[in-house]
C-alpha cells in the first residue's frame, strides 16, 4: 500500500536547486514536507493506546455486556480518528491556495487573497504547548483579511531538532506562493 505521505521530501533529494515546485499535478493538495518524528511517535503512541482499547472492548463484548462493549469500541475508534487527524496536520499547498489544517479546525486561503508568505524571526510555541522560545515561523499576510497563526515553526512536531527540513519545507511553501501569487 503506497504511503504518499512518506514520499513527499524525494522530490526534493534528487535536484533541490533546479526545481521550486516539484510536483507535475499542482491542481493536488500536497504536504511539502515529511511529518515529523515527533508528530509520527505520537500517532503511534495513540495507535498503540487504540490496540488495546479494542481489544478490551472485544474482550467485554464477549463476556456478555454488549453496551459496556459498544462504549469502549466507540472511544477506541475516537482514539484511531485521532491518531490520523495528528498525522494530517501540518500545511498542504496546491495551486488553489494554501491549507493549514489543524487538529480541529481547517482553514484554507486561495493564493490570490494573499499578500506575502515569508520566514520570520519570533517568539514561537515549542511543541505547540504554551512555553515559547525565539525561533523560526513560516508566515502568511492575507490581503484584507485577519491574520492567521504561524502556517509552520522551527520548534513544532514537524521540525524540532529538523532545522534543513524547516527551510527546505518554508522555502517550497513559499515557492509555491510566489508562482500562485501573480
């Protein structure tokens, strides 16, 4: 079974120079960069966590208490969604427009609503948890429009202790907003 997710940075490894926007189908929602090692051990916790829910609601089911059984299923499949909305977030960029989709929410901005995606230096959460440290954030200006939070930083799950992979993923991210920009 083919894991695109997986693949995304191999365009990137052969000629990385010669080509900003990698990808021959650009109307496809693509992730630029590879999710973190932290992002995937923590989906994999959640997985690992979901294995034996399951199992225990499997093991309740057949000790005759069927509605105790649906209620332990039900939070084992909440766990699993879970798991895969973690591995899903980050920022996606296609040439409709840029979407950073977040555990909750999904907020997506066509490129001719915006007016500069650029990295700056700032204060940044570290592993999204309230602590901020200075660090890099990948940023987005909408004309018109309120400001969204950092689309990507040095410090989150993508990228800590990744900083090629953070300039290597905000310098696509931001290829890809000055070709869809004019």
């Amino acid at each position: 079974m083919p894991l695109p997710f997986l693949t995304a940075d191999r365009a990137f490894e052969a000629d990385a120079d010669d080509i900003a926007l990698p990808y021959d189908d650009h109307d496809q929602w693509r992730r630029p960069y590879r999710p973190g090692p932290y992002r995937v051990g923590g989906a994999a916790l959640l997985l690992l966590l979901a294995s034996f829910v399951l199992l225990s609601a499997t093991i309740i089911v057949f000790a005759a208490e069927l509605t105790s059984g649906l209620i332990v299923l039900g939070i084992g499949v909440a766990t699993v969604a879970c798991a895969l909305r973690l591995l899903r977030m980050g920022v996606w960029v296609s040439g409709a427009g840029m979407r950073r989709v977040g555990f909750l929410s999904t907020v997506t901005v066509p490129w001719e609503q915006t007016q500069v995606v650029r990295t700056v230096q700032q204060p940044v959460r570290w592993l999204g948890l309230p602590r901020a440290v200075q660090g890099q954030a990948l940023v987005m200006e909408r004309r018109g429009g309120s400001p969204l939070p950092p689309l990507l930083t040095d410090h989150n799950a993508d990228f800590l202790s990744r900083p090629e992979a953070f300039d290597r993923a905000a310098d696509t991210v931001e290829a890809w907003g000055a070709e869809y920009r004019r």
